[in-house]
C-alpha cells in the first residue's frame, strides 16, 4: 500500500565513466559531482535555487585529489558549484565503494523520519588525479638524498591487510571460482555492456559529456571508457595474475575509473505536491559488515538480509546486479546465496548484471552504487515493472543491498 512517507525516486543521472587518465583526467573533483547534482534537477525542471532540495549525502571515499585536501567539504563544495543554496546542509561520506549505496540509505531514512522531504544521493571518484604522497620528512630535519613518493594506487587496499585482490582471490579458491571462470564472468560483462549500449539502454542514466580537445570542436562522451569492445576470452587468459594472486587480473577486475552518479528521492507526498513521476519506489535497504578478510561474500550476505527484512524472495526480484569489484565478486556471492542448488545459481546469474556491472562499465568507487541503483531502476521501467534488487561491497568486507520497485 503507498503511503505518504514512501521514498521514490523521481530522477537519476550519472556522467559516463573514464578510464584512468582518460577523457575526464582534468575535471576538478568539485566540478565533477556538480555535474549530475545539476542534471538530475534538470530533467524534472527544477531550478536548483529553488530549494527543493532538503540535503545531500554524498560518497567521497579519498579526497586526497582534492584542492583542499585538509577536512575538504566536497558535498558541500559540489552542491555550491551546482547552483544549490548555500542554505543546504550537506555530508560527505566514507565507506569506500558501499558509499553511494550508502548515502542513498541515509538520504531515504531522513526522509521516512520526516526530518527532510527531499535529497540528493550519490558520489563521486577520481582516480586520476590522485597524487603520489611524501611522507615522514615534516620532522626529520631533511637535507639531502633521495626521497620515496608513495603511490596510494599500487596494491590498491589497506597497509595492514592484504590487498583487496588477494583476499578476493583466496576467498574464490575456497568457493572453486578458478581462473577461467572468473575471464568468462569478465567476458560476459563486456559482451552485456556492449548489447545494452547498442539497444540504447544507458541513454536513460547517462549525460553525454562535452571534453574539449586541443584543436577543435569537443568530443562528446557518451560511452563508458571502461568497455572493452575487442575483448575474448583468448585475450583475457593471456593477462597475468597481478600482486601474487592465482587468478585475478586486470582483465577480470574494474579499473581505476573517473565519475560522478546523483539520484534525486522524496517522499511520495513531496513528488505529488511537486507533480513529479515517480519512477521507482524504494522498498527496503541495509548496511552490513563481516569479516575484514571475506569481502567477496559481503553482497551474498546483504542479499538474504534485504529480502528477509522486505518480506520477498529472490524469485520477486526481475533482475539483480552485484558490483564487480572483481568478477569473483558477484561469483562467490551468488554461489554463497545459492547454496548447492545449481538450478538456482544459474537462474540467479542469468538474472545478474545483464547489462554489464564495472568490469566493463568502470568502478568510480564511491559512486558506483548509486549507479547500480538507477540501472536497476531504468531496466525495470523498461520491462514494465517489478522488483530488482543490488549488491556491492566496499573496504574490509562492508556490504550494502537495496531492493526497489517500478509500477
């Protein structure tokens, strides 16, 4: 039954996504998440001076690429270059690539609370402007010698655990995820990614973007750079296992990608008192964590707790998408979710990222599960309706699920 105090979504937008020192290597972070925070007020014809907007939250991960590395304030900073009142409040947060996941959490539990009406949820990433970092000379009293720069990039993880890729291929071995089904998942997702780009799919999510170029007209952007439209599994077997691990490479993992999501929710009164269409109807989300070293399990995990909370089964949700961190990713947790019932696997993964997920459409890590989220959203309105339901996980094995539905 709707209720006044439902959150929906009336609009969701994102950029397209860059490769690592690809086409959006120069756009100021600020910049970049003003961007769809614009946009996604555009297309339902609010002027983001308005005031509509109660609050951002807004996923930021690392602010080191920042001008104001120092307790920078990105949503903040964003949300002014988007034209938003100086009035709004606004958070950034950190929980690494469960961020935008996240942050819609947050914006829809302050709506149910009936502290705000309406927010703007997202994130946003730039890997390529990250700096290298000197670090242990400000009290050293350093006069000559060489210096070591650290580069937060290589190894990509947390200095006192292993790299996320090692635990990612550890927890794939104990599940029997060897390599060649990890390529074939890589394989799968570019071939997805490149089916739904022909049919047109992403031109609901995505804002073609206009890159200048040193002689010329600009280029218009509306590909996600990340695809691989010459990828086989010939070309994915070739690569080698990076930092020690069995089976994960760059291939069968995401890049270091560019980009910026934003998804405008209510509450279904303000939507109605705005006349907006709702697009979808968020029906139950949740935030989990397990241990530090299990990261690949984590969206299997929030998957059981979402459809319990919500009351559904995975037999409800028309289609699904887990991130791909790595493809053991959405491997491991669907076998987890699964159980021993083949059946039920292969139903499960027909269902799953059917239009790509990041190893062909990019990672922006605090913004991806924002995108997750629209991807769903628009998937399902052009299906006519139903339930879909997301996954991603994020730094030492946090989880978030949502579930939505259109109709």
């Amino acid at each position: 039954m709707e209720k006044e105090r439902d959150v929906v979504i009336v609009s969701a937008v994102r950029t397209p996504f860059g490769r690592y020192g690809g086409s959006l290597r120069d756009i100021d972070y600020y910049d970049l998440g003003a961007i769809p925070m614009r946009e996604v007020l555009k297309r339902v014809n609010l002027d983001p001076a308005r005031g509509v907007v109660d609050e951002v939250f807004w996923g930021v991960g690392d602010t080191s690429p920042t001008k104001d590395v120092y307790t920078p304030v990105v949503a903040r900073q964003s949300l002014l270059k988007a034209g938003l009142p100086p009035t709004t409040p606004s958070i950034s947060l950190d929980k690494a690539c469960v961020s935008a996941m996240s942050a819609v959490k947050l914006a829809a539990m302050a709506i149910r609370l009936g502290e705000i009406d309406a927010a703007i949820a997202g994130g946003a990433t730039t890997f390529s402007q990250e700096p290298l970092i000197l670090r242990g000379v400000r009290f050293t009293g350093f006069r000559m010698g060489n210096i070591t720069l650290q580069d937060p990039l290589f190894e990509l993880g947390y200095d006192d655990f292993n790299p996320v890729s090692v635990d990612t291929d550890n927890v794939a071995y104990e599940y029997g995820i060897g390599r060649q089904e990890q390529d074939e998942w890589a394989l799968r997702s570019h071939v997805n990614y490149g089916n739904a780009w022909k049919a047109g799919k992403f031109k609901d999510e995505m804002i073609p973007l206009p890159i200048p170029q040193p002689k010329g007209e600009p280029k218009v952007l509306d590909i996600d750079e990340q695809y691989r439209s010459d990828s086989t599994l010939e070309r994915l077997s070739k690569l080698p296992a990076i930092y020690g691990t069995r089976a994960v490479t760059a291939g069968n993992a995401p890049g270091l990608n560019d980009g910026a999501t934003a998804i405008l929710v209510m509450s279904r009164k303000k939507a109605k008192e705005l006349g907006l269409e709702v697009l979808a109807t968020i029906v139950a989300q949740v935030s989990i964590a397990i241990d530090a070293s299990r990261m690949p399990e984590g969206p299997g995990y929030a998957w059981q707790k979402v459809l319990k909370n919500a009351g559904l089964t995975i037999d409800d949700m028309a289609v699904m998408e887990i991130n791909e961190a790595f493809a053991a990713v959405p491997l491991v947790s669907t076998k987890l979710f699964a159980g021993d019932d083949k059946a039920q696997l292969r139903k499960i993964r027909d269902r799953t990222n059917i239009n790509g997920s990041a190893i062909a459409i990019g990672h922006p890590n605090t913004a991806s599960g924002a995108r997750i989220i629209m991807n769903l959203m628009y998937e399902l309105r052009r299906r006519g309706g139903g339930y879909a339901l997301g996954g991603i996980c994020g730094g030492l094995a946090q989880a978030d699920a949502t579930i939505i539905k259109v109709g």
